[in-house]
C-alpha cells in the first residue's frame, strides 16, 4: 500500500508523514490521529539498526555458518572445546544504558576524557573467561602474545573463533598459525560483516549497559576496579544464559539453539571438522 511505503519513507518524522498522506488523500491528517492509528498497527518509535547484511558475502557466510554449527555441536558433544574471541575498550566517556526513573527525573552519567581500556577477551559459552588488558594499541603482536599464553592453558583440542579485523590477518598472524595447530588450537575466521555471530559480544554489551554501574564511577582507577572484577568473576558473580537470549537480540539464535542439541550429525560433522582442521582425539 502507497501509505505504509511513505511511512517508511518519511519515518524520521512523524510530520512528513502527516503531510505527504494528507496531500495524496486529500484530506486533513493529524499527528495525534496518525499516532494513534500506527501504534493500532503495531508501529513503536525506536531507533533504527545498523545491519550489514547487505556487505555479506552470501556464499561464504552460509558456508562459514554450517561450519560453524558443525563445531557447536563437537562442542557439544565435547570431542572440541570451544572459544570466541573479541577486543574491546573501556572508558569514562559515556555509555549510556537504558533504566528505570521516576517521571521528570533522571539519573545522571558524568562522562569525562579518559585512557582506554583495551581488552582483549576469550570466552567459552559456558562463562570461562581469559581476559587480557592492554595500556597502548592492540597490534597483531600483541594479539599473538595474547594466543600463545592461551594456547598454554588449552587441555584437549580447542577451536578458537576471531573476527575478520585486520590485526587478525597480518602476515605475523597468519604465520602463527600453523604453529597453533601443532599445539592442537585451532583458529576459525567468522565470515565477513557478521559480528552477530560471536557471542562475545554479548559479554562487551552486558559490562558496558547492564553490570557496569557508570552513575558511580568517576575515576579511571574505579572504572579499572569495577572492570576487573567483572572479567574475573565471569562464571561465579556474573553469568551469561544463552538459553535467555531473545530472537531480537543482536547475535545468532544458533547459540540458544546450541542447547537444545541432538545428535543426528555429530559423525558427519566430526568427519568434516576433523579433515577440515587436522584435529586428532
């Protein structure tokens, strides 16, 4: 219907729209009627989304996403252990979380001009947590410092799940990682413009809006307390359930679909993994 294509059109403002339905209806629209009549639709003002769908590469993602679930469900099986890994950076200059107030009254959030905080994380989908901070820049060498004290603490063959950033695809890196292998971890790429498919993100989105209390924090030496003991209480103080994730939430439901696991393809898929990645039990 030509209405609902200039609502979407004109959705920034509710005025436009008045306007471009009352001169091709010929008749006098209000906001106030216009407003009532969206929210009978199920229409809510709310801001939009970035999606970078439209830069994915269809066939690789699909490939890389049945690859991907083929090690969730090694995983599962717990032939693999399994690890996402993500940088992130912390500091006072305002993230800004949604929270309950009294009508007219606000809680307030100084921001203030701080140092980052780099972290580095790798995380397990059952809260185990390898956080590593960092004053300056993370560079490839420092991720790689980062891998190899890792790749100390792995127990049984380990997939390691990294993004496409350009730190992650430096000749250094890429050098790395055939002697990972050797050390029995082994490194996945997502595919491209696809961060909803790592769940650390998650993680970075709950510390940041949820369990970092930024309204009394003022000081990068509280800001560094409060990080660290998120990161190294992930699993006893701080949890994430993937079983609650919402559809809507900004990551795969393949992960909430994880838990509910059965077996029909574990042979099928521990035959591709394991020719695919070399991993001998």
């Amino acid at each position: 219907m030509n209405w609902l294509k200039k609502t979407k059109e004109q959705a920034r403002s509710l005025q436009q729209i008045c306007n471009a339905l009352s001169e091709e209806l010929s008749i006098t629209l209000t906001r106030h009627t216009l407003r009532r009549f969206l929210k009978h639709l199920g229409y809510s003002w709310k801001r939009f989304r970035k999606n970078l769908k439209s830069k994915q590469n269809k066939e690789e993602y699909n490939r890389k996403l049945t690859e991907l679930q083929q090690l969730l469900e090694l995983h599962k099986s717990k032939s693999i252990d399994l690890f996402f890994a993500d940088e992130s950076s912390f500091n006072l200059e305002g993230y800004v979380p949604y929270g309950w107030q009294p009508k007219n009254e606000y809680i307030h959030i100084t921001p203030a001009k701080t140092k980052s905080k780099n972290i580095f994380g790798i995380m397990s989908l059952d809260n185990r947590l390898e956080a590593y901070d960092c004053q300056g820049s993370m560079t490839s060498e420092v991720i790689i410092a980062f891998i190899n004290n890792f790749c100390q603490k792995i127990k049984q063959p380990t997939v390691l799940v990294l993004d496409n950033a350009p730190i992650h695809h430096s000749n250094a890196f890429k050098q790395k990682i055939e002697a990972w292998k050797e050390q029995d971890l082994y490194i996945f790429f997502l595919p491209t413009y696809s961060p909803h498919l790592n769940p650390i993100e998650i993680l970075w989105r709950k510390i940041k809006y949820e369990w970092l209390q930024y309204e009394n924090i003022n000081t990068e030496e509280q800001l560094e307390k409060e990080l660290f003991e998120i990161l190294n209480t992930l699993g006893d103080k701080y949890n994430i359930n993937f079983k609650d994730i919402k559809q809507d939430e900004k990551v795969s439901n393949i992960f909430v679909q994880l838990l509910k696991f059965s077996f029909y393809s574990l042979i099928n898929s521990a035959l591709y993994c394991f020719s695919t990645y070399h991993i001998i039990l």
